[in-house]
C-alpha cells in the first residue's frame, strides 16, 4: 500500500507596506527629528535637517522605506525621497 503524503501548507508571511519616515522639526528643541509613521517616538534628533536626511536613508534603505521631508514650518518639502 502506497502511503499519501499530506500536503503541507507553506505559511507566507504578509509583506508589510513600505514603512513611511517622517522629517520634521521640533520647535521646543530646535532640533531636527526622524520619525517613522504611526510611531509616538522620535528614532533620533539632529541638530541639521541634513543629517537628519542622511540618517533617514540609511534607515529606509535597509528596511526599503519612503522619506517624506517637511519645512521648518510642517508643510511637504519633498513627499518620497
């Protein structure tokens, strides 16, 4: 007699949607922040928007991540980067 195999089920994990990184100013500090979208917290400060630019990168490009960029003032300065 010829045994069947039961056919196993491969589980795929759910690709997450590109994560979305913020960079804004933070007025009380006067610092430049990077911070991921739905996150309550800043994942580091910057006293430049460049490097705050230069970190958000190296971020999103490990986690193949969007930067949206904002003014000073909180309005878009560039949406995906």
């Amino acid at each position: 007699m010829a045994q069947k195999k039961a056919k196993e089920k491969k589980t795929v994990k759910p690709v997450e949607p590109d994560r979305v990184y913020h960079i804004s100013f933070r007025k009380l500090l006067r610092k430049w922040q990077v911070k991921a979208e739905g996150d309550s917290k800043a994942l580091k400060l910057f006293w430049t928007q460049a490097e705050a630019i230069d970190y958000a990168k190296s971020v999103a490009g490990n986690r193949e991540g969007r930067i949206v960029i904002h003014k000073e003032d909180g309005s878009f300065r560039k949406l995906t980067y």
